[in-house]
C-alpha cells in the first residue's frame, strides 16, 4: 500500500542579516534533509530558507570549513581530479552555474525522472544538488559561488524518489539498484546523505553494498540528524565498511540538532551554518549530516586522487588516522575518531590500515547475522510397506491311529533304548551268576 502523501508545508520569511552574512530560519516543510523516506528512510539534514538575495561573493564567505578542516591547503596537492563520486540522491539538477560540468553521468532509479539522472524528483528535490555543491562545487568566478571541498571531482547523479512518490519501485531497491549502477559507472566514492532511520537494512542492501566492496568502492553515509527526529544512527549508516559521518557546529562541538549519535560513526564534519546552490542557481543555508555526508565525501575524492595507490580500507584509515581528537576521547559514539582534517589526510605519513577491509567486515556481519537461506533438503518420500498379514494358528497334525501305538523317537531316546541297555546288563549279571553258581557246585561234587 502506497503511503499517503503529506502535504507540502510554506516557506519561512528570509530577511537580510548582516553584511556577509545570510540569517535565515528553518524551512519547516522540510524535515531530515530530503525529508523523505526509504521504508521509514529519511534524507540527513534539515534545510533552512532562502536568505534575502545573496551574491555569489557573499556565498564564498560563508564556506567556513574551506579553511577551517584544512581543505584549502590539501588542495595544494589535489582538488579531486580523476574521481568520480557517485550522489544517491533526489538528483542533480542540470545547468546550474555553480556546478559547471562537474556532473559526467546519471541515471534515475525511481521511473519518474530523466534517464540522466538529472532531472530532481520527489519531495525536496533540491537536495540533491545542495549536496553535490558542497562536495564538487566550481564556483561562478574567482572568489565567487560556492566552491566544494573537491572542486575538480566528477560527479555520477542517481536519481530517486524516497519516500512519498508516485514510484512503483521501491525505496529500498531504488538504492539497491542505484548502487550498482553507481559501481558499474566507475565510482570510487558513493554519497549517501539519507538514512532509514532503523537499525537494521533490507537483504537486498546486503548484496549491493558488498558489490560496492568488492570493487573498491567507498561508501560514506550521514549520521542522520537528531532534531528531525533520527535518535540514533540508522542505515546505512549502521553497515559495516561503511564511513559514518557525525555532525558538528561551527565551534566544533557535537551538533544537538543537526547529528545524532551511534557507535558506528567513524568522523565528525561540519553540519551547522552550511550553505549549498539550488536547480534555480539560488542559495540556501541549511544545517544536517546531509551536508556533512559530502564535505566527507570530497575528503574521499581528495584522498584517492592524491593516493591512488590505496584501496578503500587504507583510504577510509588514512582518514580516521589524521582525524582531529580535539580535546575528546575517541573513538566515541558522538565524534567517532575526532574532526576531519584534510590537509593531514592528503599529506602526511600512515601507517597501513590494520582492520579488515570492508567487504570482509560485512562479510563476516551477515555470516553471524543472518540466516543463511539454505533450501529445506527434501524428506524421502517412505515406501509403500503392506501391514502384515495377520493368520490362524495353523491346525495341529493329527496322527493315524496305528501310530500312535508305535514308539516315537523321543521314547526311544529317552526311554526304550536306556531300558534295552538295563535289561542287557541286568541278563548278562545274571547269566554270569548261574554259570558261577554251577562252576561252585561242580568243583564241590569233584572234591
């Protein structure tokens, strides 16, 4: 049965903060990022209204985390060239400026966009590109437009309609399907700023993520926001091999609203006071792991592309290694191994990844986890066995009648033939007595 839809909310007023600035309020007819779900799956982040028009320079000043998380210098070695990211998503939208040719490729998964994948669709269908702006933006002009945190990357745009839609396929098989397209199209990095907000994940994800595995792919997922109703971390999120991304606000410290907490949480990124371009080319200030989720995302690309080398479990190490504590024990259900740190991720010296790669880790999750689908081996059918017959007692032989006056072999055994032996012995001792007895009486008349 189809859900019902929910009527779309309105927009908050935007009014004009301070110079430099976009003040904004929440745009409450969104609710997690693309606020939609996948069975019960909603997009990570919570996106706020538009501002009074802003400028293309203005916009660049509110990148706060270009300089902050260290990108600008690690851009000194890379900017992501060579590596596609795939953004399992609404879709991006074609011919906004401030992507410029960084989507190559796209595909819809839901039936209801264009073959491309660049045709936003569903509920909050700009998520899609807010997102694929902060990851791989190019910005209008020097200095101008949003600029991402890989802004020479390729992006891969795959299309979905979560949640509410008019889609005859499902949310779960929408991602299933999407992520092997995604592998299959040369992705090396697969963004997913959406959750399930459930602990648990379809079988058919099982099969997906570990194809994405098996091909070297690395999958970065959001955390999922608490204020929007995610407590805790939900799938994707939960799968093993998967980069978790945890939120914070512009001092660092854990997100209340815009994060939630789990113990798979690798790293944290920011989720406050982001701002992402529009399909209209307008921007937008928003807070979630749905922006967090690509900042991560970027980190992969830049990552990959400086190290080429590296497979997605020394990849994801590299990351966690250089990953900023910042004061906090770590690894910890809020901040996973601490603050991302790009320049550090690109440019200094790890160590080879000592766990299990991704494919093994969930591997080895559904070898202890589910229950392996082995088909019932079939009970032979039992042969067809008569009952026995039940019969009389057959009749006693009867005997003739001379017969039974003659001697039967037990009586002779046991009777006849010891008497005949007696009766021998017995006229032997006596023929034996008379012969002595007249041998006596003759010697006596000689005498």
């Amino acid at each position: 049965m189809r859900p019902r839809r929910r009527p779309p909310g309105s927009r908050g007023d935007s009014r004009r903060g301070p110079p430099g600035r976009l003040v904004t309020r929440f745009l409450r007819r969104l609710g997690v990022g693309a606020a939609i779900a996948v069975s019960a799956l909603l997009g990570a982040g919570s996106v706020v209204a538009d501002a009074a028009p802003a400028h293309a320079d203005q916009v660049r000043d509110l990148e706060y985390w270009l300089q902050d998380y260290g990108f600008v210098k690690a851009w000194s070695v890379t900017k992501g060239a060579g590596v596609k990211v795939a953004i399992i998503d609404t879709g991006v939208a074609t011919g906004v400026r401030d992507l410029g040719n960084a989507v190559v490729g796209g595909t819809d998964v839901s039936g209801l966009g264009s073959p491309d994948g660049q045709t936003p669709v569903g509920s909050g269908s700009e998520h899609a590109t807010m997102v694929a702006s902060l990851l791989a933006g190019r910005g209008t002009a020097q200095g101008d437009g949003i600029l991402g945190v890989a802004p020479e990357a390729s992006l891969l745009s795959v299309s979905v309609a979560f949640g509410d839609s008019d889609s005859e396929i499902s949310n779960d098989e929408q991602i299933a399907d999407g992520i092997r397209w995604a592998v299959d199209n040369g992705a090396g990095v697969i963004n997913m700023s959406l959750t399930r907000n459930t602990l648990a994940w379809p079988e058919s994800w099982d099969k997906a993520f570990l194809y994405a595995f098996e091909h070297d792919v690395v999958v970065v997922a959001a955390a999922g926001n608490r204020g929007s109703g995610t407590t805790e971390v939900g799938a994707p999120a939960t799968i093993p091999g998967v980069l978790t991304v945890a939120g914070v606000d512009r001092d660092k410290s854990a997100s209340f609203d815009a994060s939630s907490q789990g113990i798979t949480i690798s790293v944290a990124a920011p989720s406050e006071e982001m701002v992402g371009v529009t399909p209209d080319g307008g921007y937008l200030m928003w807070n979630g792991t749905s922006a967090a989720a690509p900042i991560v995302s970027g980190l992969v690309a830049l990552v990959r592309s400086a190290h080429p080398e590296l497979g997605a479990a020394d990849v994801i190490h590299r990351i966690i290694a250089t990953a900023d504590p910042n004061g906090h024990t770590v690894p910890s259900p809020i901040y996973g191994y601490g603050l991302i740190d790009a320049e550090a991720a690109v440019k200094a010296t790890v160590s080879t990844a000592p766990s299990t790669t991704p494919e093994q880790q969930l591997r080895q999750w559904i070898h202890l986890h589910r229950r392996a689908e082995v088909e019932p081996t079939p009970v032979p059918t039992p042969v067809e066995v008569a009952p026995p017959t039940i019969q009389a007692d057959p009749p006693v032989p009867r005997r003739a009648t001379a017969s039974s006056w003659l001697p039967s072999p037990l009586s002779l055994t046991y009777i006849s033939l010891p008497l005949a032996v007696l009766l021998g012995f017995a006229i032997l001792v006596a023929l034996l007595g008379i012969g002595a007895t007249r041998h006596l009486k003759r010697i006596r008349r000689n005498q």
